[in-house]
C-alpha cells in the first residue's frame, strides 16, 4: 500500500499574540490537536464556522506557521519542521490557493510575470518556461490575450484563474483550496469549481479543500472533516457525514443549508 499523499497527525498551532516582555497573554489555540488523511487523487473537504482554525491548518502544512505540535507527513515522509531540501519539495510539490484572488498578484506585474516567476522560483528551464506559462493560461481557460494584461484589468473569477494557473504551474500533487470561491460572485464559483474538477481529474491531483459552500462538499469531497473551535469533531466520508451527522455541531452546521 502506498502512503496516502497527506497525513496530519495531532497537529497543534498555538499563536502567541504577545508584542513586549510586560504581556502575558496566553497563547491563542487556534489549532488543537487534528489528524487527518488525504489519499492519492481524493478531496477531502474541511468545513467549520469562521475562527475555527481551518486555515491556520492549510498555512501550517506548507510552513506559512510552524506547527507548536504533532506531525505532517507529506508521501509518508515526516515534513513538520522541513530540512532546507523538504522545503524545496514542499514549495513545488504542495501549492495553496487562497479565498482572496488578489492577495497573491502583485498588481505591478502582467499576468506573464506573475505565472514566470514561480517558474524560476522552482528551477524550470528558462527555454521552457515561455511554453509552460501558455499552457498554464490555456488550461484555466484564459487566452493569450490576458498575457500582458495587469491583475486590475481581470474579474474577481479571472483573477481566481490566474492564481489556480499560478499554482499549478510547478506541478504540485496537492492543493490545498483555502475557500477559493468564496470571494466571486456566484455565478462565476460555479465555473471554478467546474475547472478544478477537470483539473483533478486530467492532472490526478489531490485537494484538501476548505469551504462553506456545503453543496460543493457534497458533489466533490469524497471524505469530509467537521472543524468546530480548533478541533475536528466529526470526520467521515461524506455521504456519511451528511446522511447521519453524529456530532450535535454538524448537525447544526448542515440544517442551516438553505
Ligand atoms: P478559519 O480559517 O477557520 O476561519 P483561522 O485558522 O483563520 O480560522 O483562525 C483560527 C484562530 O486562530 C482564530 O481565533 C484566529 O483569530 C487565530 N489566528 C489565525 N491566525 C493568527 C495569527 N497569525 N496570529 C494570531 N492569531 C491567529
Ligand atoms: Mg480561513
């Protein structure tokens, strides 16, 4: 049996909010203890209210926070506090997309640079890095004409496009989706949600993929964890889940769908 893809085991994030030695605030618990699985080619969807640490658990996986405890595996290999090679890996092989579309489009540079630049970052040859900045475009769904254009002149939904391009565009085997809809107008998150399933598909990728779009959980995720005030209280594979939620917080959770 192969190790699945990503394994969190007991991870902790504790942020320590304190500005001088005369403070002595505790620690904030914004992630309490969580273990998750993530198998080749799945999705498993983490959903909970706002506050409930879901992104702290997205950020620490890629070594935005340190983790204060416990274990990240990445393809069985133990990545919690990465050696400068894991990093590497790390950085090319598990790409974040986030809910904001322009927090990560620097809005001085084309849409050629913003795809050139993760490209250098990870070492694609430079002869082939025109090529792969097109097919990244194309396979968004943008044409060459958004090359040249700045991340101002695009929608909130093209924008979304560029950044899941941009993430794709080092080839990474897992993505994790930090509520990447959530920030569009409803009629465009259908559209990307569409593209990333293509994307999993045609690419074989695996998602960790956060949201409070629950009817998106239920036609994508195959498992599906419950976070509710830094711990998962219920996880599952999702028709589970929302068949029959065991835990009083996922019932709550699922009965406010409209
Ligand atoms: P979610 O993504 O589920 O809305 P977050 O992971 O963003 O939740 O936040 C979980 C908790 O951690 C919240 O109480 C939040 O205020 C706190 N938190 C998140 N990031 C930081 C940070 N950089 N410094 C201090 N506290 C943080
Ligand atoms: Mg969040």
């Amino acid at each position: 049996m192969t190790a699945p893809v990503l394994e969190v085991k007991n991870l902790e994030k504790y942020f320590d909010t304190n500005t001088g030695w005369f403070e002595n605030k505790p620690p904030v618990k914004a992630v309490d203890g969580i273990s998750l699985t993530v198998d080749e080619g799945e999705t498993l969807a983490l959903i909970g209210e706002s506050g409930s640490g879901k992104s702290t658990v997205a950020e620490t996986i890629i070594n935005i926070h340190e983790a204060t405890g416990g274990l990240i595996r990445y393809q069985g290999e133990d990545i919690t506090n990465p050696l400068k090679e894991q990093l590497e890996t790390i950085r090319s092989d598990i790409q974040l997309v986030f809910q904001d579309p322009t927090s990560c489009l620097n809005p001085r540079r084309t849409i050629e640079k913003s795809l050139r630049v993760p490209l250098k970052a990870t070492g694609v040859a430079k002869d082939k890095r025109n090529q792969r900045v097109q097919e990244m475009l194309e396979r968004v769904g943008l044409t060459d004409e958004y090359l040249y254009k700045y991340p101002h002149e695009l929608s909130g939904g093209q924008k979304q496009r560029v950044n899941i391009a941009r993430a794709l565009a080092v080839e990474p085997r897992l993505l994790l989706l930090d509520e990447p809809t959530s920030a569009l107008d409803v009629s465009v998150q259908a559209k990307i949600i569409d593209l990333l399933r293509d994307l999993q598909e045609e690419l074989d990728l695996t998602y960790l993929f956060i949201t409070h779009d629950l009817s998106v959980v239920r036609n994508f995720a195959d498992e599906t964890a419950v976070m509710y005030l830094g711990e998962i209280q219920e996880k599952g594979p999702t028709e589970e889940i929302f068949q029959s939620p065991k835990h009083p917080y996922t019932r709550a959770l699922l009965s406010s769908i409209p």
